[in-house]
C-alpha cells in the first residue's frame, strides 16, 4: 500500500506546486517509486515545474473516464526513474472530477508506488477536496503571512472533518507545517511573524523551514525541482524535509539570521 | 539592512500586531467551525418567537456552543429591554 500524502495550504501561491515536485523528486531519489498528481483541473502548472509539459499526452480526466490507461498518462521523469507524474486536465470541466474516479485511480496507484504525492489546488473546493479527501498525511504550506496563517487554520478544520479518515473514524490524517518564504532577517526586525509565533498558532509539526530564496524562482524557470538545485538553501531545505518525513533526526536549519555584523553592514536592504 | 539600519532603535513591532490578530481571529473561527450546522437556523427561530411577546432588537439573542471532551453545552442569552417589558 502507498502512503497518500496531500500538499495543501487553502490560499494560492504560497509554494504548493514548487513543494509537490520537490518532495515527490526527493523521494524518489530516495529511492521510493513516487508518483505525483496534480488536482489543479483547468489550471495544471506541477508539468511545467516539473519539466515535462511537452510530453504531456493523456491527462487524470482522460484516465477516469477510461480514455487512456494510466500507464497511458504518466509521464516518467527525465531525471529520475522512479518518479512518474500524473498531470491534470487543461481544458475540461472540473465536474469530472468524481471521488469514485480518484479513490479508484489511487488505488490502483497504490499497488505499483511507495508514496502518492498530491498536488491540491487552492481553495477549498471540489479540486482541493478531492486532494485531501484520501490522504495518510497532509503537508500544510504556509507562508509567515496572515492571510496565509488563517486559510492554513481553516485547511486543518477541513483535514481532520471531511477526508476519508474522518468519515470513517480511523487515525486522523497526520498533518505537518511547512513554513516557506521565510526571511530570518525580516523576522529578526519584527517585520516577519516567526516559526514559533506559526507554530503557537497552528499547533502543528513542524517539517521545515524553507527560505525565501532565488533557486525557487530559477528552479521554476528551468523546469526542475528546485531539490536538485543541491547547492541552494531551498533546495537543501527541502532534502531536509523529505528526510525527515522518512523518519531521519536532522536538525532545523534556515531559521536563524545567519550573517554576521559585517553580512549585515553590506547587505543591501529589502 | 544598512548601516543606519543596524542603529535604529526597532520601529513599531508589526509582527507582534499580526501574530495578535491571528490569534483573536483563529480562536473565533475554531469555535464557530465546531458548531452544529442548525445554530443559525435555531437563534433566528427562537427570536422571532420572543418577538412575538417582548420588543426586542435584532441583537438580543446570542448562542454560544461549547464543547468539552464529554458534554456539549448550549448557551442561551436573550438581553431584554428594561422597564416597557411589563406594558406589553
């Protein structure tokens, strides 16, 4: 059996695509045969992060409805072998998206992978629904930024009241933070709502920290997981997280203001 | 951060201001999240009820639901009017 994991966070644009192929990757290079999806019907964009747009053939829709195979629709990544992508639909309507068709879908994913990756889109409606709804664990995206804190909040309530878990009253989903777009420096000014000031908040576990960074925004540009990118900061924070999802002890890095008084003096100002 | 920066004493702290309006806020909405779906429905009906024999204003009812990990409670306030009660 796969372990289902949901990327999620209600609110747009705060990293959930850049962390599904990011963890997907990660684990895959682990060494775990990963697949990931992405929910994001009419508004697919995890292909183009990943690098594979142009080989995008049949899409999630077309396996529901029977028009292709799923070995049909998963595109292997060009970079690692083990991981496969599932892209959504472009064009077609977001009805049909059943439950039936997922539950089915990642059923029969499960047989073949280790872990499901998914991909939600923001909001909280059928699509985003849909990604949570078969979870094991859930990883909440969540920016240092109010908006975000609250739509984060309000992903929790839904998590552990409408997934599949809930329903059935088995283990709830487990879910962990993921703080992204952090800049010590703001944080050291007061500019910046701080991990504990999240997590006090939240009351979640934390995963990791990922730091505002230029790899991200590169890594997109290329269309390769910003993880492969080993020598920036975001990408070392992202194999921080996926070895700590398996279980390995690493500590928390990217949290701390790091330069020193003369970092400071030269640094030019946000 | 430049130079001058490193001097100034730290301007108004607009991260405490956020980190307290979250809490407010999230707080109030985890409450109202664990509430029966009927609580609306049951406050708009059981004002028009006292309506029908006591002049009171839209405001004058507020419910509050709690729930402990053995008993759920529903609280009931209906402020009435002061003296014109007793005319009515």
């Amino acid at each position: 059996m796969a372990r289902i994991i949901v990327v999620t966070s209600g609110k747009g644009g705060v990293g959930k695509t850049t962390t599904s192929a990011a963890i997907a990757m990660g684990l895959a290079k682990k060494g775990h045969r990963t697949a990931v999806i992405d929910f994001d019907v009419g508004l697919r964009n995890l292909d183009l992060i990943m690098g594979c747009e142009r080989r995008v053939v049949y899409d999630f829709i077309n396996v529901i409805n029977g028009e292709a195979t799923l070995n049909q629709a998963l595109i292997r990544d060009k970079n690692c072998n083990l991981l496969y992508i599932l892209p959504a639909s472009q064009t077609r309507d977001k009805d049909a998206l059943t439950q039936e068709g997922v539950g089915k879908i990642l059923e029969d994913l499960s047989k073949d992978f280790k872990y499901i990756v998914c991909d939600s889109p923001a909001g909280i409606e059928r699509g985003a629904h849909l990604a949570m709804y078969f979870a094991d664990d859930a990883l909440v995206v969540t920016n240092p930024e109010v908006s975000s804190v609250r739509d984060s909040d309000r992903m929790l309530g839904i998590l552990s009241s409408k997934s599949r878990r809930a329903e059935r009253n088995q283990e709830p989903i487990k879910e962990y933070l993921l703080l992204s777009r952090y800049s010590p420096e703001r944080v050291k000014l007061g500019e910046m709502l701080s991990v504990d000031d999240v997590q006090e908040i939240l009351s979640l576990h934390l995963l990791g920290v990922i730091p505002e960074s230029k790899s991200v925004l590169n890594a997109s540009n290329a269309g390769v997981p910003v993880i492969l990118d080993e020598k920036s900061d975001a990408g070392q924070a992202y194999q921080d997280i996926v070895a700590r999802y398996l279980g390995e002890d690493r500590p928390h890095r990217f949290i701390d203001d790091k330069k020193g008084f003369f970092g400071k003096l030269f640094s030019r100002s946000h | 951060m430049s130079l001058l920066d490193y001097f100034k004493i730290s301007k108004a702290n607009s991260a405490s201001l956020a980190k307290e309006r979250l809490q407010i806020l999230v707080a109030h909405e985890r409450s109202s999240r664990n509430q029966p779906s009927y609580l609306p429905q049951l406050q708009k009906e059981l004002l028009e009820v006292v309506r029908k024999y006591i002049n009171v204003g839209q405001d004058a009812i507020s419910i509050n639901f709690e729930q402990d990990d053995d008993q759920e409670t529903l609280e009931l306030n209906i402020v009435l009017p002061d003296a014109q009660v007793k005319n009515t």
